[in-house]
C-alpha cells in the first residue's frame, strides 16, 4: 500500500474520530438534559394549554396477548393526561377481548384519562396500515392539537407538557421527538440498537442543533389539528412508505423536541433484525439522498476494508482496519452507557462495524426492495410496493 493511500486513509479515519467525539458529546448532553429535567413539571403560561388526542393505532397481537413491555409503552402516556387531553386506541377487532380487561384497569388507575378504544377490521384504506388507522381514529379525535405516536414508544416523564410548549411558539408548525433502545433480550435486536443509538440518534441531536427541519420521526409528533387539515392530505401519506417523513415536509417547519423517547427492540431473529436494519437504511436513503451520501464521512472502515482486500500483505492496511473498528466499537460502548442500554455484545458490534454497516450503506445505493412485514409489503421505492404474497 501506497503512503500516499496510507495518510488518506489515516485522515479519513481521523474525520472519523472527530464525529464519534462530537455525537458522543451530543449524546452526554442530551442525557444531562434529561436528568434535569426528570420529574419536573414543565409550566405552560398564558391560557389553558390546547386540548390533545394522542392517535395509539396498536399492531394486531397475532393470536397473542397484550405484553407488559407494550403494555408500560401505553400507560407511560397515559399516566401524564389530564382533563385536556384523550387517547384513541385504535384495536384490531379480534384482538378486543384481550385489550378489554387492560383498558378497564387503566381506566380504574388513571380516572382522568380519558380513553376511546376505537374496534375495527384492520383498515386498508391506504397501503400503510398506520396512516389506515390515522384517518379513522381522525374523525373521532376532538383535540386542538394531534399527536401521532407508535405504540412500542415509551414516554420520559413530562413529555406531554414539553411538547405543547415547544409547540406553544407560534413559529414551529410541528415537533417531533428522537428515540433510542434501551432494552435488548437478544444478540438480533442489538442490531436494532445499534441503529437506533449510533447512526440515528446522535444525527438527529445535531439537526436539532441546527435549527428547525424539514421531516418527522414517528415515535411522537405533534401538530394542530388545523395546520394539518390545511397542509397534510392523506392520499399523499397513506401512499408513501415513510409516512411521517411527508408529513414533516408538509407541516414544516419542524422542530425537534428537548425530549428523548424509548422504542421497543422487536426482532428476535437474524433474518428478521437484518431486514429491519436494511429498511432503515434504505428509508434514509430514499428520503435524504445527499445526507445519506454523506455518511461516507464517516465510514473510513470501508476503505481500511477495501485496502486490506486489495493489499492483503500489507500490515498497515490490516493494523488501520483493526484501530478503526476498534474506534467505533468504544465509541459504540460509550453511547449505549449514556442512553442507558445496557445489553452488549462484542462480537455483534464488531460484526456492524466492519461489514454489515459499511456494506450496507453501499448497497443501499443499488435497486433492490426492502421487506416491510407488519404491512405485508415490498417496497421498490417510497411510493412503488407489491403485496408479499405476490412475490413469493
């Protein structure tokens, strides 16, 4: 290997380093943040705060039952309403008798909230399962403001009161909120973590460094009601894969919340955890090409790994890869402490490092479909898809 190629790749692996530096300093601040303020309740001056439906479409259970993780998901919403505020409980009709018995003891615990399970075949007005259920528990929300929220997201204590008063500005037309994964019973949803505390969180606390943006981040968004009636259509959401990225575009500008929520890991498989993995990558890759491209930046693995295979004698190229994984793996190490997760694994944070990440972002470049199952569907691009079924 070259000394020229040497120094470039030394250099490209210090760009590196300095992002590490700078998310694991995002990250540490983001957690200091959220210690001070834990527990403490956010004072919305002026008239009384605008009332809110909360939109919680609830996956269908497949034959099982309501678990306590989704079930804690949901309660850490509804332990902070108040008068002002209701949830509509969008609920597949089978799995209604499992969701009855939960519902009445929620109502029992928390008298204030009010709850408005909504019983229904899953709807299939648009190609997004999600966006279905959107619109018809619309036209039973009552609220001066809407929050959209998947219902694996768990919520930090005063979130509600946080986001109305950042939406409360009068100049942002949306506030959304970022998310990490904190729990992991398994090696496959490490890979889930992964993407979610590494590549995704600390880049969303640089933007909302930045200033007000241009897209949303399913885990929580909140928005008028009105501002969405005069901007959103929902053919144009129910249509495209990722819904809440049009829907940012549409209501923009979009803040990003202080707040920092918690997603549910869910895989328990490779194939499954891998496919996830691709259709997040895929997904930023098709709404924001040029950030995506981008990420180069920060990928010098993929030329110490590029070097090492076309020079396989050179110690250099072999020592780099090895420093720059290692680099990645302690930075990997450092964030997951601070977001609180606590699982760990070497040899599958080695693995993302060295070959899932850097080739995945590689061939996410290339045409090939990502596999969404919980709707069933093969998406081509974000708005071409086939069933499935009819690809098997």
């Amino acid at each position: 290997m070259s000394p020229l190629l040497e120094w470039l790749l030394i250099g490209w692996s210090l760009l590196a380093v300095c992002w590490w530096g700078i998310a694991t300093g995002l990250v540490f601040r983001g957690r200091y943040q959220s210690l001070g303020r834990s527990g403490q309740k956010t004072e919305i001056t002026g008239r009384n705060p605008a009332t809110l439906s909360i939109f919680k479409p609830i996956a269908g259970l497949q034959g099982g039952v309501p678990t306590p993780p989704l079930i804690a998901a949901l309660e850490s919403f509804i332990n902070q309403m108040d008068e002002r505020a209701e949830m509509l409980l969008g609920i597949e009709d089978g799995d209604a008798e499992k969701w009855q018995p939960v519902i009445e003891q929620w109502r029992r615990k928390f008298p204030r909230a009010e709850l408005k399970p909504v019983v229904a075949p899953r709807p299939t007005r648009f190609l997004s399962p999600k966006v279905s259920w959107f619109h018809v528990l619309a036209d039973l929300a009552s609220g001066e403001l809407w929050m959209w929220s998947d219902s694996d997201i768990v919520a930090p204590p005063g979130l509600l009161d946080t986001m109305r008063r950042e939406l409360a500005d009068g100049q942002t037309g949306m506030v959304t909120c970022p998310y990490v994964v904190r729990r992991v019973d398994n090696d496959p949803m490490m890979l889930e973590a992964l993407f979610a505390n590494m590549e995704f969180y600390p880049g969303v606390l640089f933007c909302r460094r930045t200033g007000p943006v241009r897209f949303g981040l399913g885990a929580a968004m909140m928005f008028p009601a009105a501002r969405f009636r005069e901007r959103a259509r929902w053919e144009t959401l129910g249509a495209r894969m990722a819904d809440d990225n049009a829907l940012g575009r549409a209501l923009a500008p979009v803040r990003i919340s202080e707040a920092t929520l918690e997603t549910l890991a869910s895989e328990s498989s490779w194939r499954d955890a891998v496919q996830h993995y691709l259709r997040w990558q895929k997904t930023v890759r098709w709404c924001e090409p040029a950030g995506y491209a981008g990420q180069i930046i920060i990928l010098p693995v993929l030329g110490w790994l590029l070097a090492a295979l076309t020079h396989p004698g050179s110690a250099a190229a072999w020592l780099g890869l090895v420093a720059t994984m290692q680099i990645e793996v302690l930075a990997a190490s450092m964030v997951f402490w601070l977001v609180g997760c606590e699982a760990w694994s070497w040899l599958v944070v080695s693995s993302w490092s060295l070959v899932l990440r850097p080739l995945a972002w590689l061939a996410c470049w290339m045409p090939w479909p990502v596999v969404f199952r919980s709707q069933n569907r093969k998406w081509w691009s974000l708005y071409r898809s086939v069933p499935l079924e009819s690809t098997q």
